[in-house]
C-alpha cells in the first residue's frame, strides 16, 4: 500500500505544481493527512447519520474516551508509544460490549449507565498515567486527547482502511437492519431482524471506527466529527438518502479544510480542533438556512 500513497502524494505534488492546490500539498505529511480525510469523510459521514438515528452521542463519547486508557495499557506492556492499536481496540471493545449488555440487563437510562461505565474508565486512565508519564513523552497522551492528522504514516492508513473497509462492508448489509430496529424494535422482530445482534453490531462498528479515529480528531474529538456533520445534514436533508449523502460531504469538507486551511494561511490552530471547528461552522450555516428557507423548513 505504499507505493499507493506514494502515487496519490505525487498526484497532489503535481496539481500544487500546476496550482490547482495550496502549495502545502507539496509535504509529505499533508499528503498523507489528506488520504485520511478522504477514508475518515465518508466512513464517519455514513456511520455519523446511525449515531444521530439511534441517540449514541454520549455512547461513541465514552468509547472515545476510553481509548486514553486503552493507549496507557498499551504504553504500559511495551507497545510503541506511537501505535497502541491492539490494547486500544482491545480495551475499547471490551468496554463497548459490556456497555451494551448492561444496557441490556438493567433499568437504569443509557445516560447514567453510560456516565458510570464513563467514569470507571477515565478513573483506571488517569491513575495509569502516573505510570505511562514516566515512560513516554506526555505529548503522545496529548495527540491521543486532542488528535494530530499531521502524523498519521503509512501504519496508520493502513489500519484506517482496513477498518473502512470493514465498516462499509457490515454498514452496508446491515444499515437498514440498524435504521429499523432504532424505530421500531418490534416491527424488526416481526420481520425476522435479530435486533440484540444487530445492536452489538452497531456498537463493534462504533468502536472499530472510533479508535481507528482517535489519532486523527482525538479522543475528546471523535464523537464530535460524528454528530456535528449528521446533524448539520439532518438541518437541511427531506429523506434519509440525502441525509446520509449530505453527511458524508460535511465529515469530508471539515476533514480536508481543517487540514489545508490552518497551514495554507498560517494559522495556529491544531488540526484536529480546527476540523472540528469548520463542521460547526457547517452546523451553524444549515441551522440558519434552515429557519430563513423556506424549501427546508419540512427538513426531517
């Protein structure tokens, strides 16, 4: 896959060249970050319109957070500081599994549950941190907390599409699964859905996505890149095509513009914030247009 990025690098190399791109296209590391963007845009577009359908912000949240103390694991039994993936994912889905069958086995409301499962997991994170401080640089927590897209390598990608990949092949076959069992769990039993698997496959597709996310937006980030673009969609989309189609724009514009823009006009603000920043911009545009415009004011 290398030489892939390699060829994509080039290709952007070239178009600033003749420029048709800001010369910031010319890195390496934009390039790169670019690829990103246009893996993540789309992925978090299309799984961001479930979050919003389903009401799991604070869930993919708590999964986001959990990642902090998936990496001070991983820094802990001596994985590169750097690439923490397999006690992130490992952690990570265990919380995320054992979330939902609780969610499954008691009367409590998914926001206290979630805000128990929440708390006990940033509790373990911050006590381990003592540790995980003395043996790496307290920056790489920092990327982990609030993103660096700028340092995403060839590993990283790697991982970022094979996780696409997974996503869009189980979030195709199931997406109408998910979308009817989160309006109406009956009528989806009464059509032969398993609806408690689809549920836990929602919530493995959450967790592949969100840790494979944290390096780029952040663990603070994430679920905010996946609920701000479905909900600026949602302002101004009259069917659920549209509503996917204009969130996947959304999470893709704010990837690459918060990327681009920062360096093009040198201005200091992290990646990850800024990409965050530019889907709220987006939010607050398609709120306006909603309540000045008429044709989308019988937006669902």
């Amino acid at each position: 896959m290398t030489d892939l990025y390699g060829f994509i690098r080039s290709l952007f190399e070239g178009m600033a060249n003749a420029g048709l791109l800001p010369n910031v296209f010319h890195f390496q590391f934009v390039g790169n970050a670019v690829i990103a963007a246009l893996v993540i845009g789309p992925l978090l577009g299309m799984l961001g319109s479930m979050v919003v359908i389903k009401r799991m912000a604070f869930f993919s949240q708590a999964i986001g957070n959990a990642a902090l103390t998936g990496v001070s694991i991983g820094v802990l039994i001596g994985e590169s500081n750097s690439s923490t993936y397999v006690s992130t994912f490992a952690f990570c889905f265990v919380f995320g599994l054992v979330l939902r069958y609780a969610q499954q086995r008691t009367s409590l409301s998914n926001d206290v549950l979630i805000g128990v499962f929440l708390s006990i997991s940033l509790a373990i994170g911050a006590s381990l941190l003592l540790f995980v401080s003395a043996r790496t640089n307290t920056h790489v927590l920092e990327n982990i907390l609030f993103g660096s897209i700028l340092t995403v390598g060839p590993r990283d990608l790697d991982i970022l599409l094979g996780v696409a990949l997974v996503a869009f092949v189980f979030g195709g076959v199931f997406y109408n699964r998910i979308i009817l069992a989160s309006f109406s769990p009956s009528l989806a039993e009464a059509r032969g859905v398993p609806v408690r698997a689809v549920e836990y496959v929602f919530v493995i597709l959450i967790t592949l996505v969100t840790v494979a996310c944290v390096k780029i937006v952040g663990a603070v980030l994430v679920e905010a890149l996946l609920v701000i673009p479905a909900a600026a969609s949602r302002n101004i989309s009259r069917s659920l095509r549209g509503f996917v189609g204009w969130g996947v724009v959304f999470a893709t514009l704010s990837c690459l513009v918060g990327i681009v823009a920062p360096m093009h006009y040198n201005i200091p603000v992290p990646s990850g914030g800024a990409i965050i920043l530019v889907a709220a911009a987006l939010f607050l545009a398609t709120t306006l247009l909603r309540n000045v415009h008429p044709a989308f004011r019988s937006a669902a």
